[in-house]
C-alpha cells in the first residue's frame, strides 16, 4: 500500500543539476514539469543550503539574461572507511569523489568492534577538521569491511578474520558518534565502487577482483553495486580451478582458487621452495624486489584467476575487469596471467572490447568507494530532499 | 540535451494499476501527483481503450461512494514465437502471460530468414483470428532465435545453425507484415523471461539453463534480462569443465562443457557404446524409455552444467536455477547430477536459500518469453501512452 509521490522535489532538482551541467529555472522546470513558482522556491533552498551556486548567465534572448545554476560539489562532503585485517585507511572526499584528506595507519581489526570502530570515528572527524570543514557539512560516513556484511542492516555476518565483529551493529554505533547516516558494505563491493566512478565510470559491467590474502570480487552493474539475491556475490576465492586440484582450503572445500592463487597459499609454495614468505605483503614485496620465484607465483597465479574469469567472462559478458589488492598492485605479472588466460579461454564475441586493467585509483580504492557509497545514498531520489532541509 | 519530461501520463495511470489493485481517481491523483481533473481526462481514455474498467465501487465515505478502475489484462494481446532447429512453438497470450492460443510445427530455419519469418508471421495471425481476436488487440510479436541476437536492432549475429540469417533484420521483415512493434532476442533470454514471469515472478535473480544440442544460460536480474556489455552474457557452453579436458569442441576450442555435456555429444557418447542416437531428441527419448546408459549419461551431463553453475553461483547468487531444454525435460536425471555437484561445490551462503528446479513453463517458456517481452516493451514508461492512443 505505501507508493511513493512521483511529484519532484529539491532533491530532484539536485539530481539533474548533478550532472555538472548548468540549467536555467526555465530548464529545470521544462524537465521537471514544476511551475515556475515551485521551481524558483526550490532553487533558493538549494542556494540557501550552498548545493547550488549561480554560474554565470544565460544566453540573452532579449532583455536581461535568466540565471544559470550549477550544482556545487565541494559543498558537502563525505568519509569513507576501507578496513583491512591490520590496517585502515580514510579519506575524505567531495561529492564528486575528490579526495579532500586521507591517512593510512596499522590498525589490527582483531582489537574488536568498538576499539576499531571509536578509533575510525575519532580519526575521520579530525580528518574533517584538519581539512577545515564543518560537521554541519558531513553527508555520512561509508565502512568497508574485510568480510561478509549484510548491507540492508549494517551489520558484520561471522567475519572470518574479525572475532568479536559476528552480528556487531557497525551503523548504529558509528551514526550514534557521528549524527550522520553510516553505510556499511564488505571490502569488495566498496573498492568496485570506488574504481568504477573514479576510473571507468561509463563502463556498464565492471568486475573487480581483490587479490590479497583471500581472492574476492565487486561487481558494478549498470551503475549499481550487485549483490545477488543473498548478498554473496562475487565470492570467487573457493570457485574450482584445475590448478588447485586435492588442495584442502582453509574454507574446508579442497580445489578452491585461493588454495593455489591466495597470498596465504603464494607464501607457503615459496617458503616450501626456499623463499621465505610469511604472508602476502612478503610475496608482493618479493616480487617488488625482482625475486624470480616471486613473479613466476605471482604469473601463475595470474593464470589461475584467469582460469575463473574466463569463465564469469562467458558468463556475464562484463566491460571491464579490474584487478585490485596487494597481489596485483605488485607489478604486472598477476595481471599478465589473468589476460593470457582469459583472451585464450572466453569466447570472442564476449571479449572483443573486454578491458583487463589494474586498479587505477589503488590503495584508494576501497576509502574513495565507501565514501561514494554515502554521497550517492544521500543524493538517491529517497533521500536527496533531506540535504535542503539542512543538516540531518 | 535530450531529457525526458517526468510529468505522467495515461501509460504511467496504466502502469500502475497493472499490479491488479483496483484504485479511485483520487487515489490514482494522490499517487501520481496530477490533478483530480488531469487523472479524469486520462482515466476516461484508458476507459475508452477498454484498458482499464469500472470495478465495483469502493467503501463509501459518506456520500456516493467513488467508481474503483482495475487494468484489464485480457483487452489486448501478443504473439511469442519460439525458433528451434527444425520446428517452431507460437503463442497467443493476453498481457499477463495466460495463454489464448498455442502451436507447435516443424519448421526448418535453414530454409532461410525471408520464408521462415513469413510462415510465423503467417500462423500468427491465424492463431489471432482463431482466438476471435482482432488485429486492432494485438500489441506486437516477440520472437526468440537459436543465435546471437543484436536485441537493440532485432537482427541475427552470425548464427552457427542459421544459414542465411546473418545480419538479417528479422524485427522490421516482421513488422512490416503486422504492422506493430516486434522485438527479437535469442531463445534463452525469452525462456528466462517466460519462466521468471509464469513460475518464479518474484525471484529477484534467476538463472535459465538450456540444456539440449547446445548449451546456453538465460538471466533474469531484478526482473529484466540481463544482457551484459555486448549481449553476449549467458554463453555458458565454452566454458572449461575438467570431465572435458581435451575433447575438441564445433567452437574450435577444447575442453568446454558443450563438448563433453551438449546434445551432440551425448548422442555421440551413446552410439559409441553401441546404443545409437543421432541427436539431442534420440537422448531425450532413450531417458525417457529407460535406457540405462542414457540416464547415466544425462546425470553426469548434469554433474557437468553443475560444475560450471556452482562457479556462476558463487559469483552471481542467484535465488533460483531453472533447468529447460530437451535434455532437463527428459525426466529428473540432468536436474540431480546439477544438484549434485551445485549443493557440493558452492559456498554455503550462496546455496542456503538456493532453489534448483526444472522449467515449469516447459516446451512452451520461449513463446510465452517472447510475447511477454513485447507486453513489457508496450507497457514500459516510455511506450505505455501510445497504448492509450489506439492501435499504432
């Protein structure tokens, strides 16, 4: 029984302006179908709030030339949160997904819920602070986290890696600190997002692949993060590859693509050949460092996510993939193994204009994206009446 | 510089009350914003176009109580044409998918796109004067194809099984028979479409498997097909399954699941253990009339498809996987090896709530796909006031 008005408000007025093009108040109410009156009303709200500023004016088709509008992106603005399992890193971020402020810092997500998650706040209102604006400015606060949220609610589910996290309440205790509305999704999700809309934001299907520790994968499709009908898509890491066959994987499963390609797994086979690694920052430097060993693992295992994208290529045909995460950010050669092994095994109608690239916006990705995330809810045609009425 | 105006029309009156609730003028006012004047003047030509009715009269509230309006999904119709091979299904069906008329020919589609199109088009309206219905009634004709589509200008792409057909524009040669809007996708698409709609309408993702001398998936995301970047999506026949490591495939590859679980390939594998088949068809029959070998042969053909849908799974958590096509009808064998090697291999998250079932809509889900492809089209925001407007 609830159906919502379809008539436009100030919201919708920003969302039109949003596209950087400036509008006359005769424009805004030929698209919008307001009157006049209404139109006018609706812009002083939006300059009173400073969403929309006066650019210049209009061609003159006689007598004084009407005002154009311009919607203003720096005048709000918007943290976001990439979590890792020992590290964190913010940034600060406008509307358009401008970077503002950031900082990295060693934070070990084991510390707990509320530790972790107090800090994060702490640090994101001084990141605030020392970029000179003002709470009143604030959109939201975005949160990626290293394993499975349950996104409609907020809340972490049995994170593998994060004890004391199973369950946690993440929105609420962050939107209780800050005023503002909190978004929480997994780390993923948030990097593809933040990739496709500084990077490739008119490619239709972007997938993102996260190969660190663990192999995960974000999908932006048509604009929009997918997450399938429970959430769980993109879980590439225990999806069969040849490769892998008999290898137990710490998921109980054995023949899973992060029991041959994960950094865990990268580690082990070079320490077992006499290169000691003891985790994925330790191979990615290696292969920094030019060790041969290295980059023949890191090559291989380049081959093996291939192995599973060529066959998600088939699948859902998709415009760009994108490979993310220590493993891939250490040079070419996991990006090399995944090119040569998905221009061989995808068909060709599917792959004739597929890019395969790494991450351009990088160790970035996961803040910028979760700072999207919250500047994008709060611009939605649900909430984007809420920015005129002041700050939430 | 082309924006649409969002002030409603009839088509958008129309669009809301297809969901079957009978509404007033003043609810219909309410939810759309128009005036009690505008939504008069609209209902009064959706009346007049026999679309909506009078639907007895709502609960009084002091005073004559107000006429409710109901959509009436039996005032127009369409056709769906599904081609195979070597025959062709039709069906007539009333705008929520019930179907009026059906038929089932053998018809050879090398006998080329020109004498093909004009047989269907043909029988069609046959079927339509069978049904006591006029030309004026019928909304447009959907055709699915046994080949790559170019869905966006209804033409054929280079299809393997289609001599003839390449680059034919298969939409307008249709159109310029019946005069109304045809629309052309290939056959999978519109079996997805056909059983999402009459089977599983509220599955917010399904995935549609054809199994029989080819085979090929259908997507139906959050209602409408998915298509991927160029169309292609779907083509889960080449994708590498590890029972065919080796054998050749007709798509010039090895090892694709086609090669060793298609049609083709289990005739093959059959006749050489000295139970002869020749097609897809001879399987179907030889499972359905016991044969041992057979029925072994169609459950590892399903533990194959699994293999490749368990990987789908985890990347795409879809809510259901229908199995259609000749060789899932042909009794519940291909169904549990799928089930098998899905509920074995996928991760527990993605399989928790994950149905698995045959195809309800059967032999006819490709025609009735097709006709309600082109109901939706009509009905879609930017076509439904054209409805209004009388025959096109």
């Amino acid at each position: 029984m609830t159906e919502q008005r379809s008539v436009p408000g100030a919201g919708d007025l920003l969302r039109i302006l949003r596209d950087g093009r400036p509008r006359t108040r005769s424009e805004l109410a030929a698209v919008t179908g307001m009157s006049r009156t209404t139109v006018t009303h609706r812009v002083d709200a939006l300059l009173a709030g400073g969403l929309v500023g006066p650019s210049g004016e209009a061609a003159p088709a006689g007598g004084r030339p009407p005002t154009v509008f311009s919607f203003r992106p720096g005048s709000r603005v918007a943290l976001g949160a990439a979590l890792g399992a020992t590290h964190v890193r913010l940034a600060l971020t406008d509307m358009s997904a401008r970077i503002l402020a950031e900082e990295r810092a060693d934070l070990d997500i084991a510390l707990g819920a509320e530790k972790v998650l107090d800090w994060v706040t702490e640090r994101g209102l001084e990141l605030l602070r020392g970029a000179g604006r003002d709470r009143g400015e604030l959109l939201g606060m975005g949160i990626g986290l290293p394993g499975p949220v349950q996104h409609s609610t907020g809340r972490a589910v049995s994170p593998a890696i994060m004890p004391g996290w199973d369950g946690f309440d993440v929105s609420t205790r962050v939107r209780d600190r800050l005023g503002v509305p909190v978004l929480v999704d997994n780390d993923v999700n948030v990097m593809a997002l933040g990739e496709h809309r500084t990077a490739w934001p008119s490619a239709s299907h972007l997938m993102f692949v996260k190969a660190a520790t663990g192999i995960g994968c974000g999908i932006v499709s048509e604009g929009r993060v997918y997450r399938g009908a429970q959430g769980a898509a993109g879980d590439m890491g225990h999806i069969r590859v040849s490769a892998a066959a008999g290898l137990p994987c710490r998921c109980g499963q054995t023949g899973c693509l992060e029991a041959v390609a994960g950094g865990t797994a990268l580690a082990a086979a070079l320490t077992a050949r006499g290169v000691p690694a003891s985790g994925v920052r330790d191979v990615a430097d290696l292969a920094r460092s030019g060790s041969a060993p290295a980059l023949h693992a890191l090559r291989q295992a380049g081959r093996d996510i291939g192995e599973v994208l060529a066959g998600a290529v088939n699948m859902f045909n998709p415009s760009v993939l994108v490979l993310g995460g220590a493993l891939a950010l250490a040079g070419d050669h996991l990006l090399a193994g995944v090119r040569e092994m998905v221009y061989q095994r995808a068909v060709p109608l599917a792959t004739e204009r597929l890019g395969i690239a790494r991450s351009s916006a990088g160790e970035n990705a996961g803040a910028v994206g979760a700072a999207v995330m919250v500047v994008e809810h709060r611009l939605s045609p649900e909430h984007a009446d809420s920015l005129v009425a002041g700050p939430p």
